[in-house]
C-alpha cells in the first residue's frame, strides 16, 4: 500500500537551518497556513506535511502521516552524516494526546535506513503544573521555549543526529541538543523534513502587511505612555 501512495516534496532542494552553534538541513520549505493560505493550499507539499501531522486518513484508507513517513524517511536519511544513534524531540502535549506524532515516524525510518538505533530518550521536564510543551513571548526576543528536555539515558560518546518534522525558529532542537549534550553525548546536527519559510523570502506585498501591523502594535504599546 506504502508503495503505491504519492508522497509529495518540493523541489527547492535542501535547506539550511540553524540556531546558535546548532546546524543541520531541511528536504524542503513549508507554508504554513496562518497568514498564506492561498499560497500553502497551492503548494502540494506544503499541504502533505499539514496532512501528515494530522495523520488524516488518504483515499486509500492509510493515514498520511503513516503513509508519507516512509518515503520522506528515506529521502531525509540521504542527508544525515554518520552518526551512531537518531533522536527525536520528545512530543508536546497535544501530539501526545492525538496519538500521532510525524516526528518520531520520521526518526524511525531514518534510523532504519541507516541501520542505527532510533532513541526516545527526551522529554519536557515537569517543572510546572504539567509536563508539556509550552511556547512564551517576550517582548523584543520573540519566541522562547518555557520547557526544558531532558535525557533518560546516558549517552557518552555517542554522536547522535536529531530528527524533526518541521524547524521554524529552532529553540526545540535547541533544548534537545543541551540535554543531549549534557547526557554526554555529541550532537552532530538536526535534521528537518521542512523549514517554515522565513518572512524575508515572503513575497513583498506579505511583508508589508506584517510591517504595517508590527507598527500598529508598537502604537498601541507607545499609547498608554502617552497617555500617563
């Protein structure tokens, strides 16, 4: 079934990704819906990777994250440099509950490509309420991960690659990588099936649109300034 089910891919061809001292690789670039629907539903991949997250169910009665996985797996393998195990980040609270989770599919398959063992070592520490994924704003830093992973295992003198669905700003892989790190192990890069398109590579009737609001809210926060 896996065999017959088309799994689409862009064709930008890998893309760099990076945070800090963190490197690695993205297959493709990804669209994201919020903001750029009419461009994400007429990129096919872009639309796949949605479905494969989701893991709706295809025609052929398959689902699409367990259908796509298989296929992107071994194209996302052909990019990760020898290593001696894969990881994955652990899933947040959502993932979890859905029973799905695109990501540790991936890494599963990569891992077998490469004949290597695959390792769901990490997961968020519980230092609040409960243990989840949680993404903060601060005002001028952007986006901030108010989690930490953490390493169930020891892994000296591993080299480990991380396998991710998707890398938009990269504090994930970030936390995975300092646990990793601290676990003894050498993280030889992360590995992505997609990159969020950044807004400079936006088209620049989209870009203005995000000045012209980011010039609002800076209004809105000079106001009650002005006002005392």
């Amino acid at each position: 079934m896996v065999a017959k089910t088309h799994s689409p891919m862009s064709d930008g061809g890998p893309v760099e990704i990076k945070r800090g001292d963190l490197r690695g690789l993205a297959l493709a670039t990804y669209v994201p819906r919020r903001n750029r629907g009419h461009r994400h539903y007429a990129d096919a991949f872009s639309c796949a990777l949605w479905l494969a997250k989701l893991n709706v169910s295809l025609p052929c009665g398959e689902g699409a994250g367990a259908a796509y996985s298989v296929v992107w797996g071994e194209q996302l393998a052909k990019l990760v440099p020898e290593c001696d195990a894969i990881v994955f980040p652990p899933a947040g609270r959502t993932r979890t509950a859905r029973g799905w989770y695109l990501a540790r599919a991936l890494a599963v398959q990569v891992a077998a490509k490469l004949g290597v063992p695959c390792l769901g070592c990490l997961s968020w520490a519980a230092e609040a309420a409960e243990a989840s994924k949680s993404i903060m704003y601060q005002t001028g830093k952007g986006r901030a991960l108010g989690k930490r992973a953490v390493c169930s295992a020891r892994l000296d003198g591993l080299r480990v690659c991380i396998i991710d669905d998707l890398f938009t700003t990269g504090i994930t892989s970030a936390r995975c990588a300092e646990a990793l790190t601290g676990a003894g192990a050498t993280v030889a890069g992360v590995y992505c099936l997609a990159a969020t398109e950044a807004t400079r590579d936006r088209p620049a009737d989209e870009r203005a649109r995000i000045q012209a609001r980011a010039e609002q809210r800076r209004a809105r926060r000079r106001r009650p300034e002005a006002d005392g």
